[in-house]
C-alpha cells in the first residue's frame, strides 16, 4: 500500500510530504520503503498565524475554526502538488494535523484533572477533494490510556533503523527535539524516548525578533555570535531537564516567553544580537547532550552507538558542529537520517505514513515505554472518503 505521510510540526514553518510504501512484515511488523517527499513552505501570513494561534491570550471562535479550516486547504494542495510531480496511486493518507496546544501532564479544569492536545486541520476537506481517506488525530488515543500522547516517532524509528550489532540514538531536531533510543538487538518494548528539550524553536524566536528571519540559515549567524555560557548553566537548570522520561514538550514550555526570558537573560552579559543566538543554539546542543548523559547512555553502553539526526536541526551547521563536541567524549558516531536513505526533513512525515497504515489495519501505532500509556492501542481517527 501507497500512504501519503503529512507533517506540519511546531515550528510551524510548513507542510512536509512523504509518499512511503508499506507492506506487512510478519504478525505486526512493516517493511516501509520512502519513494518520494516535498515539502512547502507555510506563507508569512499562515506562519504568523499559527503561531499566534499558539501562544494566544485570546482569540475568537471564528478564527480557530477557519484556521481549522486554511490548514485543511494548505495540507490538501501539498498533497496534490506531491502526487502531481510523483504520480502514484496513494490509498491511504496520514495526517498529524498542526498541534496549538499540548498539556502532555494532568492539570485541572472546570472541577476535573486531565491532560489534553488539540491538533488543528479540517480532514474532510481532503478527504474530499482528494478522494482519500485520512488517518489524523493521533495523540488522543495514547492519552486516553495514560500516555503523554509524544513521541509518536519510535515505532517508525525501530522499524527503519534498528540494528542488531550497534544501537541507534536518534534525535528529531525540529521546534521541539526529541529522541528514541534503540539498544543493538533490542525488542520494541525496550525502546526509551521522550523530548530532549528546544530544538530550533528558540532559535527561530530570536531570529525572527531580532533579524526579522524565520531562522538561521545553516547557523550562519550563531556562528558569528559568542556562546554566555553563565546563561546556559542557569537555563539548564530548570526542572524539564532533570525529569526522568516519559515526558514531552512543546510550545507552551518552550514558547514566545520562554525565548523572551532568555533573550532577557542574555542581554544582562552581552547586547550582541549574534550572542543570543549562539546562546540559543548552544543551549539546545546542551539540553540534547544532557539527555543523553542523564538517560540514553546506560542503555547503549554495550555497544557501538550511532547518533543519527533529522529535522530542520540537521541542516544547522553551527548546532550540529556544537552537537558533535558534545559527544566527543561518548565517541558515538555522529550524522544525519540521510546517509541512510532517509531525508532529514523527510522522517517525521514517513512516520505519520505508517501510524495511519497501522492504524488502517487496526495495529497499535505507541510504545508505552516512550509515552507512558498503560498499554499500546490503534491510535487516530478515520475520515473516509
């Protein structure tokens, strides 16, 4: 089967598609072949107003639900624009949707304690136009079961990368960074993962504050700035980075305050403007090694271990370089998705692919050794063409 993965992620910097190629594999295993991927940039108007969908004080109903709406329209014409320029016959299409909100921990409300998400994106509409069935809504399911509904890569992670003589870290850097960490050999419901932290959201907040970009091009301008290291230290301290997994992120942890309060921090021992984005981006390289230290490397410790990233991260060379001398003293091997055969901007729509085909044939699409759910369920909800 032929399933078109879509992926809008909290960066919110556009629509990624993944044409992927699935076929069962004994009981409930997949074999998971990528043909093709695009990926279209949201305009500034549809960036801007997802984002302030995000971090709205307030807002109306009328503008939540037509943004339900634009998105359903937006992730429509990527998907034909797709099929257009590699024709294929697609018979199932899996959509993350674009997520505004996500308390991944219970909290109370109206009398009642619970964890909620919210992904926005009207399915009918492409289901629709495209005569498809849509497989979306992904991260209630797991919650429902006691989940934190993230991460919903490391079932797509074990089945493309696992490997039975080396393990495998692999670490998504897109507006949150979040990692799934394969032993050599080991089962699925050995699997640990959780998000690390920041990823390039920060990085893009100041960017976009400061030199009025949507980010920073290959690192071009942390590589000009000076790391405060006094402001790491103290960002590192925060509690997120010292809770021990399952636990998620997002916007609401890392968001627009948050990147204000370190712009703030940061303007106390420098007014460079290049400063406070190489301390952002020093800052993430930081977070993601310090998860490792913490809670990847007593799991790998028996073997050699490759460190693969994909997302926008991969392609910051100023973060990658930080990244990589972090892990000197591991001696891990360091690169990216695409020297597997995998995209980096690419991954995180492939995985939605196979969570819909899981789902389409009733398999559950979690690990409950990444979310935390009581069990493993069929994750999403169908809308039938």
């Amino acid at each position: 089967m032929i399933v078109a993965g879509v992926m809008s992620g909290t960066s919110a910097d556009g629509v990624d598609v993944a044409l992927v190629k699935i076929g069962a594999r004994g009981t409930d295993g997949a074999s998971v072949k990528l043909l093709a991927h695009e990926a279209f940039p949201f305009s500034r108007a549809m960036r801007r107003a997802i984002l302030e969908a995000m971090n709205a004080e307030s807002t109306t109903t009328a503008q939540l639900a037509r943004l339900g709406w634009r998105l359903g329209i937006a992730y429509t014409e990527a998907v034909q624009k797709t099929l257009t320029a590699h024709p294929c016959a697609v018979k199932l299409i899996g959509c993350h949707g674009q997520t505004l909100y996500h308390q991944a921990r219970s909290g109370r409300f109206l009398e009642r304690q619970f964890a909620c998400t919210w992904q926005a994106g009207e399915m009918a509409v492409m289901a629709e136009r495209l005569r498809i069935p849509v497989v979306s809504n992904f991260r209630p399911a797991d919650m429902a079961v006691g989940g934190q509904g993230a991460p919903l890569v490391p079932l797509a992670d074990y089945l493309c990368f696992r490997d039975l003589r080396r393990a495998r870290v692999l670490q998504n850097i897109g507006g949150i960074g979040n990692v799934t960490t394969i032993p050599a050999g080991a089962p699925a419901d050995k699997i640990v993962a959780f998000d690390t932290g920041p990823g390039n959201m920060v990085i893009d907040a100041l960017m976009q504050r400061l030199f009025g970009r949507p980010y920073d091009a290959d690192g071009r301008v942390a590589a000009r700035g000076k790391v405060l290291n006094a402001v790491v230290r103290e960002a590192m301290r925060a509690h997120f980075f010292r809770r021990t997994p399952p636990k998620s992120a997002g916007r609401e942890e890392f968001g627009s305050g948050y990147a204000d309060a370190l712009l703030r921090a940061c303007r106390r021992h420098s007014d460079r403007d290049t400063d406070a984005v190489a301390t952002a981006t020093a800052l993430t390289a930081e977070s993601i090694a310090n998860a490792y230290r913490r809670f990847t490397l007593p799991l790998v410790m028996d073997a050699p271990v490759d460190c693969i990233v994909s997302g926008g991260g991969a392609r910051n060379g100023t973060l990658m370089r930080m990244l990589s001398e972090q892990l000197e003293p591991m001696k891990w091997k360091l690169t990216t998705s695409d020297a597997l055969g995998f995209p980096a901007e690419a991954k995180e729509a492939m995985a939605f692919a196979l969570l819909a085909w899981q789902t389409w044939h009733q398999r559950p699409g979690n690990l409950p050794s990444a979310t935390g759910a009581k069990r493993a369920v069929v994750l999403g909800q169908v809308t039938y063409a």
